[in-house]
C-alpha cells in the first residue's frame, strides 16, 4: 500500500523538472568533474568542493522550478532594486581584491552582487514589458533601457568589463524580443561605434592591453598575450582525437594560467579533441534550443521574454568563453558554463535553468 504513494511523492518532486534540460545536464556536470578532476592537477579536494556547489545550484535549480511564473514576475522588481542597492554599496564600501571592487561582506557572506544582477536584470525587464504590454510604446523602451544602463554603469565603473558585458546582452535580449525597431538597433550600434574613441581613453591600461592584445597577442607573448597564446597551443595540440584524459601537458606543467576556471575550456581541448569539444558543444545546442522551445510554449509575455533572454545568455556566455580562449575574442573574463569552477556562477546558471523549467512546468496557463 506504500508504493503509490511513494511514486506519487516522486512524481510531485520531479514534476518541474524537465527531462530533456534535466537529462542533457547531468551529462555537461560529468563532463564539468571529469575535466576540473584532470584541470587541478587531480586535487580531489577541488572536485568535492565543486560538489558541494552543485548541490548548492541543484537546491535553487528546484526551488525555482517549482515556483510559479507569476509568483516570480512579483518578485522581479524587488530583486532588481536589491541588487541594484548591493552594486551600490560594493561601490561605497566594497572589498578591493586585484584592483577591483567586486565583493560585498554581509556579516560571513561574501556577496558578488553582479552576479546577481545577471538574473534580476533580465526578470525584471520581462516583468515591465509584462505590465507595459498592451500600450507598449516608445517611452517604455527608454525607461527600460535606463533600467539596463544603470548596473551596467555601476559594474564598470568596479571595474568588471566581462560582467558588465553579460549583463548589458542578457538585458538587450529582452529589449530585441520585446519588439524593439531594427532602426533603432542601428542607431544605437552607429552610437557606439562613433563613441568608441572618446570610450578609449576612459578605459583602464589593463583593458587597453587586452584589446591590443587580441588584435596582435605576439606582441607581448610572455605578458599580456601569455594566456591568449598557451590556450591556442592546448587547443591546438589536442588534435582530432586529444591526447587523453590527465595527459594534457599546457595545463599539468603549468604553462596554462587559470585552468580550473575562465580557460578550463582549453584543457578540455588539450584533451579529448575536436570530438570531445563537438559532443560538449552538441549538449549545449541542444540545451538553449529546448530553451527557445519553452519560450515559445510561454503563456504569457512574461515567460516569453524571460525564457528566450535567458537562453540567449546561456548562447552569450558559451560564444564569449570559447572566443577568448580560442583568441577570435578579447580576454574578458567570463567562466565557461558547467565547466568552470565556482559557485557564484554555477548557482546563477542554475537558477536560469530553473526558471526555464518553470515556464514549462506552467505553459498550460490560459494565454492572455
């Protein structure tokens, strides 16, 4: 007499998740431990921290899942307004560390607030275009592109140009599919391209290195154009096939800089090849094309918007690690997703995936 009752409690718990995200998951957090296990010199205690992490994002993945969309269109606003007030108090009384004001101390938390914003931003973008759908005009994208502006200004000003970045493309998403004109779009790109030599000077002497860096990393190949150079030679040297899990020689012998996190995706390259980097890749594709199918089943503008910005990002954080490390972009800073160690964003990316699930788990609401 038990057992139905057992499978109906399952069934209520995994009920939000996903299968298709859930299943295609589970196979980029093996990959994520398998390489992390080889990329720190086989350091298991880095691995069980990793782990501990991962449930950590697993919990909130959950919690969010089986959230209703509506329930988090009313908590959009209030979370961006504390993140926002946390990007100003890292401002006015953040920790320094490397030249950056990033952190914020909260008692025993170590809060990075940009992280944060990374997911209010989007959701509370989707939530004003939710309330603003049915007289949307052009005063609507003004306001919403100021809601963008401001944090970004604030993360630059830290300054965190990778974030920053992020941010600005998971807010801009939301603004393309919430109808924003082609005209527009131009003009704003004209703006930007016509700003940027008053935009150089304002910029600090690292990012300025790292812009010409990317333009020519021979110039300076033992500084600036050191991390660009060694991850070319790992991707390169790992051919078709790699040379083998744990026998990547860039990152074992140290040659490779910052192997268990923004370059990981050379290691994994270095070692298991174009074939194992194409089935990565594939699981990826199919993760942010499911993501573009939920947005698609959204009941309202709401979910909509958000699932689509959402898996966009998920496509924006993938095009700019990858294109860093493989030298066709600057060297910005951003964690490659899933693979990257750290706990910040892997709890942010699994929170997104969590929204994503929500959105479907609720598709059969009445439209509006």
């Amino acid at each position: 007499m038990m057992f139905p009752s057992i499978k109906a409690w399952r069934k209520s718990w995994l009920a939000p998740l996903d299968p298709i995200l859930l299943n295609t998951m589970t196979v980029l957090v093996l990959f994520s431990l398998i390489v992390l296990y080889s990329a720190s010199g086989e350091e298991i205690g880095k691995v069980t921290s990793q782990l501990r992490n991962l449930a950590l994002a697993l919990t909130g993945m959950w919690l969010v899942a089986r959230t209703h969309p509506q329930t988090l269109e009313r908590l959009a606003f209030p979370l961006y307004g504390i993140a926002l007030l946390a990007l100003i108090g890292v401002a006015l009384f953040g920790e320094v560390s490397h030249g950056a004001r990033r952190w914020l101390h909260l008692g025993p938390v170590r809060l990075q607030p940009s992280e944060l914003m990374k997911i209010a931003l989007p959701l509370a973008l989707a939530a004003f275009f939710e309330m603003r759908a049915r007289t949307l005009n052009w005063r609507d994208f003004v306001i919403a592109s100021l809601m963008l502006l401001l944090p970004v200004g604030l993360v630059l000003r830290q300054p965190d140009l990778g974030t920053a970045l992020l941010i600005a493309s998971s807010g801009f998403y939301v603004l393309y599919f919430a109808g924003l004109p082609w005209k527009v779009m131009a003009f704003l790109g004209g703006s930007v391209l016509a700003a940027l030599p008053m935009i150089w000077p304002l910029l600090h002497g690292y990012q300025k290195k790292r812009i010409l860096t990317f333009i020519d990393p021979t110039q300076d190949p033992l500084g600036a154009g050191y991390h660009t150079l060694q991850a070319m030679i790992a991707i390169g040297s790992g051919g078709v096939l790699g040379k083998g899990w744990l026998r990547g020689t860039q990152s074992h012998l140290d040659f490779l800089p910052e192997h268990t996190t923004d370059f990981i995706f050379a290691v994994f390259g270095e070692e298991f090849g174009l074939v194992g980097e194409l089935v990565f890749l594939g699981a990826l594709l199919i993760l942010i094309t499911r993501g573009f199918v939920i947005a698609n089943e959204g009941s309202t503008p709401f979910s909509r918007l958000m699932a689509g910005a959402l898996s966009m990002t998920l496509f924006t954080y993938t095009f700019v690690n990858m294109g860093m490390v493989s030298g066709i972009l600057p060297v910005v800073g951003v964690p490659l997703p899933f693979l990257s160690y750290g706990g910040t964003s892997l709890v942010t990316l699994f929170i997104s995936l969590g929204f994503l699930m929500s959105v479907h788990h609720h598709r059969k609401l009445v439209k509006h």
